[in-house]
C-alpha cells in the first residue's frame, strides 16, 4: 500500500509535466529529428544525441527530456524501414527483422510488413511503459538477483537460438555460429589483453570489430549485390492495395504473440550488461518456436515481424531501469542519455541509485515521454509507410549507388578510419559467399553479437565461482546453481531440443538449391583453414594470459569439429543433397551480371577512397555507375552524383562528421568534406 | 576543423607571439574565435567520464572563449585511449580550434612506455588540469572486522574479489593498495567501467571496490545510507609540500597513508611506496587535462588560460561543478603546468618496480 501511495501522485506529477504545450512540442520536435536520423541505417541514437548535447545546459529539464526521449525513443522505430524495404539491419535492434520483413518486401507487401511492424512497435513501447511504472519500484532487488552466471544462462540461452536459425543443415548453422563467435575474439582480450588475431601494427584490429559493419556486411552487402545482379526492381510484384490496413489487422490478429514478445524485452532489457543485442534474436526464436504452421518463416510471414518488434520497443522502456536505478547505461545513447541529463537545469536530477527516492516524479515523466514519443512516432510512420514502401519499385540500379553510399558512411562512423570499409568489404564478401552457399548468416550474427558477453561472463563466472568453493563446496554450488540458472538451463534444453527439430523446416533465408560439389567445399575449406588459424593463434597466447585462450581455443576446437563432420557428410553425399546448397545454381536463369563484376565497382570505390578520398572517389562513382552500369544520360548520371554527394555533405555536416580521407589527403590540403 | 594547415602559418604566429612578448591578454592580443568551431577531442568513447567531463565543461568554455565559438566535443576512442592521443600528436596548430582533452588512462600507457604511444606530454601546451580523488569501500560485515583508524591486519585471510577494468589502467592504484594492505584480492578483469564494478559489488559478487570520487558521491552514498555499503579509506590529496593528506571532499575518511600507517607489514616508504605514490600523483591529482597542441602561440594559451579561469569564476561555479566534479581543485596557468609535471613525470626506479610487479603478478609485458 506504501508503494501505490507514493507511486500514485508521483504519476500524477509526472502527466502534470508532460502534459504542458510546450513539452509536446519539444517532443514532437525530438521524434521528428530522431525519425530522419533512424531512417538511416547504422546512425542510431548515438549521433542525434550528440547533436542535441550542446543545447542541453541549462534547459529546463522536462524541456530536454522530452527533447532527448522523442528521439531515443524512436530510432527503434524508423530503422524498420531500411530492415523491411533494403534488407539492411538498420541497428542492433532491427536485425531479426530483416528474416521475414524483407521478402515480405520482395513479395510486394512492404507496407503490410511496415504496418505490422509499426503496430507492434506501438504496443510494445505502451506496454513496456505501462510494466514499467508498477515493476520499477520493485526493480532494484530483482536486477540484483542476476549475477554473473545468470547472465551468463542468459547469454547462452540466447546463442541456443542458433538451433532455429541454423537452416537446413544444422551443423552448418552450428559452424556459421561458431565463425562469429571467433570473428567476435578478434582483438584484445577482455581478461588479460592478449591479441588475438590481430597485431600492433594494425591497430585497428586491436579494438575488435564493430557490429554496425558487421551488421551491414552479412546482411545489406550481399542482398544489395544479389539485387543488382538481377537488375529489376527489390519488388517483383505491384504493390498490394490498401497494404498498410492489412499489416495492422495482422497485429491484431496475433496480439497475445506480440504482448508475449514484449514481455520478453522488458524483461531482457531490464537486465544490466546484455542490452538490447540479443533481444529480437530471443524474440524471433520464441515465435517460431510457438508458431502451428512454420514453413512460411524466413520467406515472408507477418509474424516473423510482429515478434521482433513487440520486443525491440519494450526493450527501449526496459533498458531505463539500469540506466536510471544504478545509473549504468544499457547502450551507448543511454550513456549519452545520462550526461546530458546532468546538464539538465540546475543538475539537480542525479541518474543513479538515488534517482527514485529523489525524483520519482521524473522518473515517471521519462517513462511516459517514451510511450508518448513511440505513439508520436508510430502514427508518422505509419502514414509515411505507405510511400515510402513504394520505393521498392524503383528499379535497383538506381537505388544501390546510393544506398551504397548512405552503408559506407555509416560504417565509416564506427571508427573513422579508411579501415572502416575495407573491413565491410571484407566482411560483405563473406556473407556472400555464406548466402550463396546457404550458411546461416543470423546464426554468424548471433554468435558474432553473443561472442563478448558470453567470453567475459564465462571468465568471471568462472574466476567468482572458484572464489566461492574455496570458501565452501555449499556456498559455491549456491553461486553457482542458483534457481534462476536452473529455470534458465530447463528453458535453454527444451529451446534447443525443440528447436532442432523444428530446425529442418524453418529456412530462415528461404530454399536453396543444390548445384555443384565444387564450389561450396572450396567454401568449407576455406572456413575450415580460418578457423585452424584462429586455433593456432589463440593456443599460442601465453600461459599467464590463459583466460584469453581458453575461449577462443574451445569454440574454435568445435568448429573444427563440425568442419570435419561436413567434409565427411560431403564425401557421402550425391550431388543433390542440400549440404551442396548454392544459390548461384538457383538464380542463374534471373542474374544477368556475374558476381565478379558487380563486386569490382564497389572494390574500386573502396580502392579509389584511399587514393582520393571519400568524396572525390563517391563522386566518380555515382557518375560512371548510373551512366555505365544502370545506362543513364550523361545528363542524368551528372544530376545523380551531384545530389548524391550534396545529400551526402549535408548529412555529414549536420552531424558534424567527416568522411574517409585517402592517399592525397596527406600530401594536399583540401577544405571539408573533401579532407 | 582539423587541418595540419601550413607549417609556416604556425611559425610565423609564434614569431610574432615572441615578437610582442609572451601574455598578450590584456593587451588585446587574444585570438579570437568568432564565429569558429572549436574541435575539443576525447580520446574515449561518448560513455566514460571523460565524456561527462567535457561536456560540463563544453558549453561553459563557449561562453567564456572571446567570440563565443560553438565548441564540439569528438569522441575518438581507440586502444586505450593512445589512438586519440598520437592523432593530436601529429595535429600542428592552426588556429585554436583544436584542443585535446587526455585523462588518466592516457597518462599510464606514457609513463609505463606502452608501444602503442607516439605522443610526447612535453610537446603540449596544458591548459587546464582537473584533480580528482578515490575512495575504497567495503561490504558491512567485512568493515566490522577493521581495526583502529581502518587497520586492515585481521582481512588478512579474506578472499576478496574486487572487478577490475585491468592492471595497466587506473586499477593499477587500488590493485597495488590492495597488495601493500597484505590482502588476498583476485581480480576480475573485463569489465567495461568502474560503475559496473559497483554493481558487482550491490549484487554481493565483489567485496571490494573503489569509485572515484564523484561516481563515490552520486553511486555509493546511498548504498552507504541503506547500509549495504562502508566507506573504508579514501586515497587522499596532496598537499602544497606534495604530501598525501586527508581528500578534502572527504574530510572524515583516513587517507591511503594513515591507513597503511596502521597496518602490520604495510610501509609509508620504499620503494613499494614510492611506486604507489608516484602512480597515484599521475592518476589522481591531475586526472584530466586540456591542451593546445605543439606550437601553440602565447596568445592562444592565454586566451584558453584565461576563458578557464573566467569559468571557474563564475558564480555559480561552486554549485555546478560539486555534483559533477567533486571539490577538487581546477587549476590553470602555472599551477596547471606543475600539475601536469608531476603527472607525467615518475621516477625510474618507481617505474621500473611497477613494471617488474606488473610482469610478476600479472604477467603484463609491455614491449
């Protein structure tokens, strides 16, 4: 009864400060920028956060809350539509989407899969909110329960999502899982600092490589490529009438699915040190999972949507509670979100331990200015979807340039360096090969996303719970198997057991079918070879930085066991068998342009970048590309470029970033952006 | 922006700085940065608190900088800071749009010779040093078994764990305290900021922590109301002899030394001390410095000197700046410039026994 008395009027505080004109307007202005910002893959939170900082001293702070909130809150929201129209995960939160969201596209509906996309987002943000004013209260002792080897369940149970997602050939998906985890070691060790697979003098391996390029290359770069090869447009079919109708009613019609999956991220986002990652991944495994018919799954059904954007939204509303209880952020824009918070008026809000003794009031305004932004937000999406998905019928060869242009930018932002894109390239000409070959890409992304936390948590559960059974065997198994670990383990068995039968007829990209023997042992072997040399490189760390080895050691001794078993199963089998998967095979009646080809135009603006700079090498680019490839007027190819690069430059500028400077850069100097 | 603009600009701005002597200010020779960007560049990412640091300050030097130029905060982490550090090495001066901002983390790496460093303190221009301070902190039931003035003999048998960010960082302090105080702490590494070693410790995994003093105030004070959490020593600050006396900010804690007084086996000289001390000095005191790069003319230094000391005059300096930098001392001008010697600045023997217990009970090379 204590609770509900201080809670009560603490709300009622809270609508009294949103609900004044001016904190409207503040918000609608926050969605409008965070909107235009999330539309654009890989640009999150982080940039518009920074763009607004230097506005935020001394504002008054409901005033910069519902500023910072509106555009937080929406970034979830409008990255859908470079997810379900480009097949680009637009941010961490998006990926999942991508699974049935784009061949929905493909197949003509995107408005129906935006629609269906942005109802649940609706929902999930209300009911993340409408959770989070009860459960916020009682939060604190709750987070606390998860300790290490908790999170640690967690992680794992989210890396058993592989089994759905590991197509049709499990141990290929167990492989391709197993390849990003190991991609996901590369750099400096959590525990001691060893290096792994990389060196000194390439710094840039030093810190690991970023999930936006990862992202981007395993899932934008080989659909853009797979796209211009064909030549048409990303949909075959006209546009169904009244589309966006249709997706609403396909929420409705799963409601209890979409209230399930956001519950789901409340919870996972409520969780410190995990963040929004894995979120969709555990999202889309659970609707799976509970769906009757599956066979749709991964070539366009509605609920392969609804799931991960139930939960995406709910986990922004989760995500406060470490953010504004302990005063850890759960993300980089929370990070963002509680410094500028500081700077708020006279500083009196503390984000922090403190927070709901002191400011429950605020507390409650933040919660309901997220709701409120995600309403906002979804009423202009959904309005706006309906055109926007008619994008998809432009012919494609004049989408990629720009689209290529708008990816390395974004990944250029991940650490500004020229490196930045040679990594997407390498990583894209991976998930190439890997969709060629039928190698299940979420599954490398899961294990990619997955590869730290489950590292570090191993380590420190290990380390702690050593430190435990020196005190008593009691107090260790204690630590150790504490009853939310076990839920976790029963949940992660029956996920794992159900998923692998289920795992045959789910193909998460769609069938394949079998070509040749060559080209896709050609491909094993040359996973297999990686993977030994990852082995041989982390077995070599020394003995006093062992908490570096062992991880990477033990997963990369299992994929080299499943690399042994493929070798095995492809000597065995005919040539028809689906272990010899190869969409090249397939799509060879629709590709009229050879991979090679397509692939050297973006080589050359990536080889040109380091020559001359971003601009000058994109500038060229769009010009021979439009007037070459896609066959355009000089006239026309002209006008393209200069919008291109203008568009490019503006964004830049209003972000304040620059662009990839090259060779001559460091013989001339040239005024921004051609720096 | 950035631009490695002409060497001979540069020269010539310090010819004629030379030419009409040395502070300008008054005499109307302040640069002016009117309706300029001024690129102040974090070597962390937008999260640490660095970034918590030049944003308070951003906006105040904004104002105080004469044609009130728009000041940018870029962050550009990388390899432990030394990515950003060896960025502004090679930045010559152009116009005072560019000011770096380094901090602790950045400071360890140059005196233990990380490979990684190709930045050189001496060829920067400081103009601003901010100090902070540490306290350690235990659980309740393990501050009940402290003797007399925070006498640590009896935890002697303890297990501690204590999450760590690693030995080469700022942990490197309270990971040498804690060896000097005799206690059996094992380190777990890898975890990403000291806030989520405290939350190691609320979830009853660690049971030994330290926060730096601002995270201290805002993060543990209410752990120490609801008794979950006992403030044991904090660090403490340096005096104007350049003795280690009681923090200010925490007048009611024992100071590191006083506790190491008190302590069987633990000694307030040697070589063992020295090391802590000398590390400490670079860590603490000075923990965050803003600088002009090489070349810096004299009235560009001046003008940045005298904005700084502008900000820490405004009247509601105090107010602002307690929540979210402690009562520290801000310094500028000379004061700033002995800060930074002395932060940047061990003696060989310290660093050479830091190096040796580095490599003996980490196994940290660095080569």
């Amino acid at each position: 009864m204590d609770v509900i008395a201080m809670a009560l009027p603490a709300l009622n505080d809270a609508f009294a400060m949103i609900l004044q004109p001016h904190v409207v307007g503040y918000l609608v202005l926050g969605v409008v920028m965070g909107l235009c910002i999330g539309v654009f893959p890989g640009l999150g939170g982080i940039a518009g956060l920074s763009l607004l900082l230097p506005f935020m001293f001394g504002m008054e702070p409901v005033s910069g809350l519902a500023l910072m909130i509106g555009m937080v809150a929406v970034v979830p929201t409008s990255d859908t539509f470079a997810s379900v129209l480009m097949g680009i995960p637009g941010s961490s939160a998006s990926q999942a989407t991508v699974l049935d969201g784009f061949p929905m596209a493909k197949k003509g509906q995107a408005a129906r899969a935006l629609s269906a996309a942005f109802a649940s987002s609706l929902f999930g943000g209300l009911f993340g909110a409408a959770f989070l004013t009860v459960f916020i209260l009682a939060a604190r002792p709750i987070v606390l329960l998860f300790q290490t080897p908790e999170l640690l369940m967690i992680t794992i149970f989210g890396l058993s999502m592989v089994g759905i997602l590991a197509g049709r050939v499990a141990i290929k998906g167990i492989v391709a899982a197993c390849v990003g985890i190991l991609v996901g070691t590369i750099g400096e060790g959590a525990s001691s600092g060893a290096l792994r697979m990389s060196t000194y003098n390439l710094p840039y391996l030093v810190d690991g490589l970023k999930l936006v390029i990862v992202g981007l290359g395993v899932f934008a770069i080989p659909e853009i490529i797979a796209l211009l090869r064909q030549d048409k447009a990303i949909s075959d079919r006209a546009n169904l009438g009244g589309g966006w109708l249709v997706g609403v009613k396909d929420w409705w019609a799963n409601r209890w699915l979409s209230m399930r999956c956001s519950l789901i991220g409340v919870i996972v986002g409520v969780i410190p040190g995990l963040g929004g990652s894995v979120v969709d991944w555990i999202a889309y495994g659970h609707t799976v999972q509970t769906a009757k018919d599956k066979t749709q799954f991964g070539s366009g059904d509605v609920r392969g949507v609804i799931g991960p954007e139930s939960s995406n939204n709910a986990k922004e509303g989760g995500g406060l509670v470490p953010t504004l209880l302990f005063g850890i952020p759960g993300s980089g824009s929370m990070a963002i979100f509680i410094s500028a918070v500081a700077l708020l008026g006279t500083g009196s809000i503390e984000v922090g331990p403190s927070m709901l003794k002191n400011n429950l009031d605020f507390t409650y305004a933040i919660v309901w200015l997220l709701a409120s932004a995600n309403v906002v937000g979804t009423l202009i999406c959904i309005a706006a979807s309906g055109g926007i998905a008619r994008l998809t019928n432009i012919r494609f060869a004049l989408l990629a340039p720009f689209l290529f242009m708008i990816i390395a930018f974004a990944a250029f932002q991940s650490r500004q360096e020229i490196w930045d894109l040679v990594a997407l390239f390498g990583i894209g000409l991976l998930g190439i090969f890997m969709r060629r070959f039928d190698w299940s890409r979420p599954a490398f992304l899961i294990g990619f996303v997955l590869s730290a936390p489950a590292e570090r948590y191993t380590n420190q559960a290990y380390q702690i719970g050593a430190s435990r059974f020196r005190r008593g065997f009691e107090e260790g198994l204690e630590y150790v198997f504490s009853p939310i670990v076990i839920i976790l383990i029963v949940i992660t068995l029956i996920s794992v057991v159900v998923g692998l039968r289920q795992a045959k007829t789910i193909q998460a990209e769609g069938d394949v079918a079998s070509g040749s023997k060559r080209a896709p042992l050609v491909f094993l072997l040359i996973l297999s070879a990686y993977v030994g040399l990852t082995y041989w490189n982390a077995a070599i760390i020394p003995d006093f930085a062992r908490m570096d080895r062992v991880f990477p050691v033990f997963v990369a001794t299992i994929a080299l066991i499943g690399c042994a078993l493929l070798l095995v199963q492809m000597m065995r089998s005919p040539e028809t068998s689906a272990i010899f998967a190869d969409r090249e095979a397939q799509e060879a009646s629709s590709n009229t342009h050879a991979l090679w080809p397509t692939l050297a135009w973006f080589a050359a603006l990536l080889i040109a970048s380091a020559l001359v700079g971003f601009i000058f090498a994109l500038a060229v680019f769009l010009l021979l590309f439009i007037r070459i490839r896609a066959g355009k007027s000089w006239a026309y190819a002209a006008t393209y470029a200069a919008g291109g690069i203008t568009f490019i430059c503006a964004m830049a500028w209003t972000l304040n970033r620059d662009f990839p400077p090259g060779l001559l850069q460091n013989y001339v100097d040239l005024p921004w952006p051609l720096t | 922006m950035i631009s490695k603009t002409k060497r001979l600009m540069a020269s010539v701005a310090v010819l004629s700085a030379a030419m009409t002597g040395a502070p300008a200010l008054a005499d109307g020779h302040a640069i002016d940065l009117e309706g300029k960007t001024v690129e102040w560049i974090i070597p962390f990412s937008e999260t640490g608190g660095s970034a918590k640091w030049a944003n308070f300050y951003a906006p105040l030097l904004s104002e105080a900088l004469p044609g009130n130029p728009t000041v940018v905060v870029t962050f550009m982490p990388g390899a432990g800071s030394t990515k950003g550090a060896n960025f502004f090495q090679d930045v010559e001066y152009d116009d005072g749009t560019t000011i770096f901002g380094s901090s602790g983390s950045t400071q360890f790496p140059y005196l233990l010779s990380d490979p990684r460093v190709r930045y050189e303190y001496g060829d920067w221009n400081v103009v601003l040093a901010s100090g902070t301070g540490g306290v350690a902190y235990l659980p309740a039931d393990l501050a009940g078994q402290l003797g007399e003035g925070g006498d640590a003999t009896a935890l002697a048998g303890e297990d501690f764990i204590y999450g760590s960010q690693g030995a080469t960082r700022l942990d490197l302090v309270p990971l040498l305290a804690w060896e000097m105080l005799g206690l059996q702490v094992e380190p777990v590494f890898g975890i990403e900021g000291r806030g989520d070693g405290r939350l190691m410790f609320e979830r009853g995994e660690a049971n030994i922590d330290y926060q730096t003093s601002s995270s201290y105030l805002s993060g543990v004070t209410p752990l120490v109301e609801a008794g979950t959490a006992v403030p044991w020593f904090a660090f403490g600050a340096l005096d104007d002899a350049g003795n280690i006396v009681r923090d200010p900010t925490f007048p009611d804690m024992p100071s590191f030394k006083e506790v190491c007084d008190v302590t069987d086996g633990c000694e307030t000289s040697g070589k063992q001390w020295d090391a802590w001390k000398a590390f400490f000095v670079a860590g603490f005191p000075a923990q965050k410095m803003v600088f002009l790069p090489a070349g810096a003319p004299d009235a560009a230094i001046a003008t940045y000197t005298q904005a700084f000391e502008d900000v820490k005059a405004r009247a509601d300096f105090a107010e602002i700046s307690t929540a979210r930098l402690g009562v520290y001392p801000q310094l500028t001008g000379a004061a700033a410039q002995t800060a930074l010697d002395s932060a940047t600045v061990v003696p060989e023997a310290s660093k050479a026994y830091v190096t040796g217990w580095l490599k003996d009970r980490y196994g940290v090379v660095l080569e």
